[in-house]
C-alpha cells in the first residue's frame, strides 16, 4: 500500500517528468515553446494564479499555428478522478481561449499508454469528441509525439 | 496551516455533511429521492465503481420530473480546482444521461456562499452557461433551497 501522500509526491514528480518530454517531443516536430506556463486570464479571474503549481499549459506555435497543450500524467490515485479533472480543466480552458485567442486551439496531451487502455474506451471516446478536444499523444520514452486527434 | 491530510479529512467530511442536507432541501420542496446513489454506467465502463466514495449523486423525482444531483462541498484547498473538478465531472454525466436517460436533467448542488463567491464571477458564469448546465443552490443551515438556474 502506498499512502496519499506519497502518492500525491509521485504524481507531482511524475508531472515534472512530462512536461520536458512534451516540451521535447513537439520541439522535434518543429514547434516553437513560446508560453511555459500559457496564463490564461478572463476578466478578474486569473486561472494561473491557481493552476501554476498544479499544471502545465504550454503555448506552442509552428508556421502561424497556434495551439495550447494541456499535460496531463493521469497517475492519480484513480483514472476516472484524472479524467474528470482533465476534461474540466480542458473545458474550462476552451471556454476562456474561446473568448481571448479563438485561433489558439487546445490539445490535451495524453501518454501512450493511458490513451491505448482509456482513452480507446467508449465513456472517453464519447465525453472527449462531445467536447471537440483534440488530443495528442506521446510516447514518454521516445520523446515522440504518435497521434495527433 | 493546515496540513494536506487534515484538509482532506475535513474536506470529506464536509462532503457528508452537504449530502444529507440537500437530501433534506429536496425532500422538503416535495422531491422523492429514488437513487442514493445514482449509478451511472456506459458500456463497459462503471462510474460509480470508482466515483462511490468520492462523489454524491442522487436520483430525485417529482410529479414524473427526473433529476440527477451532483453535490459538490468546493471545500477543496483550491477553488478553481474544484471548479475543475465539478465542471469535468458534470460534463462526463451529461454525457452519460443523454446516452442512457435523455430526460433526467443534470443539476449540480452549490452551496449558497460558493455560489455568491465565485459561481457569480465572469469564468464560472461563461462555463456554465456554455455546458448549459443547472445549478440548485442551498443554504445549509437552513437546509432549503434557495435557486434553480
């Protein structure tokens, strides 16, 4: 048995592992980091000041295109718990890009293996293309991004 | 300071305390609670195996009108994170119920100082608004209910 606390240490490591990667894997395809964090402010509310510590929203470009990603570790202590988290930060997230930077289009960034054993499944399948996110997919060890959705 | 595993504790039992308060709120506005909890399942995915413990979601009917109630505590260390949390975990049952029970409508339960806190503010609003979803307001001690939206 591994205590809350020490999983909660673990998954905060592992956050910080994913995020270079990311930030490597889309380096490799030509993307240029140009916001770590991507703040994201709608009128007094000020998502970031609550979100540095806990997440990572990159602003990344490439020939014109602009695109924010979403790193997600999905090593919690329950997947439909991260899941939940991710599609409402994702939400979230699309609402207020919607309103500041509409040509800015959100990725949520999802290691290999938690998208072959969840993100295949039907519950995701539905909630995430409901939603319109678009999702890309990493393989942490490679560095690599393999699916863009 | 409180430390994170005595705000989890409280925050638990916080979310115990709300429960049979909106249970009550309701039962007092004429409302029969059918399902405690309201298991929600999609194919070969259970909900409510992992969100049992984490989460409240009742089943309630009244004069033939079927709802779902998630109740939310916001009582978390992060309000935003809560909100998060509220709005991925809203989104996933909306999805749900219009798959398996198109006609019983999503509220989620917010206590009456959350709401005139941050549930008034230009993010929550946009958020909610654009998910179209319900909220029912409480005032716990009271134990009534104050706003459908």
């Amino acid at each position: 048995m591994v205590s809350e606390e020490e999983s909660s240490i673990k998954a905060m490591a592992a956050k910080d592992i994913f995020h270079p990667i990311v930030r490597s894997a889309l380096e490799k395809e030509g993307w240029t980091i140009t916001h770590d964090p991507l703040y994201l402010k709608v009128d007094e509310d000020k998502l970031y000041v609550d979100l540095g510590a806990q997440n990572h929203l990159l602003g990344v470009e490439r020939y014109g295109q602009k695109i924010a990603v979403e790193i997600k570790s999905f090593l919690g202590l329950s997947l439909i718990s991260d899941f939940h988290e991710a599609m409402g930060q994702a939400w979230n997230y699309k609402v207020v890009l919607e309103e500041i930077e509409p040509n800015r289009v959100l990725y949520l960034a999802v290691p290999e293996d938690v998208y072959e054993d969840f993100f295949t499944r039907r519950l995701a399948k539905i909630s995430v293309g409901r939603m319109q996110l678009n999702l890309l997919v990493f393989n942490p060890i490679r560095e690599e991004i393999i699916i863009w959705t």
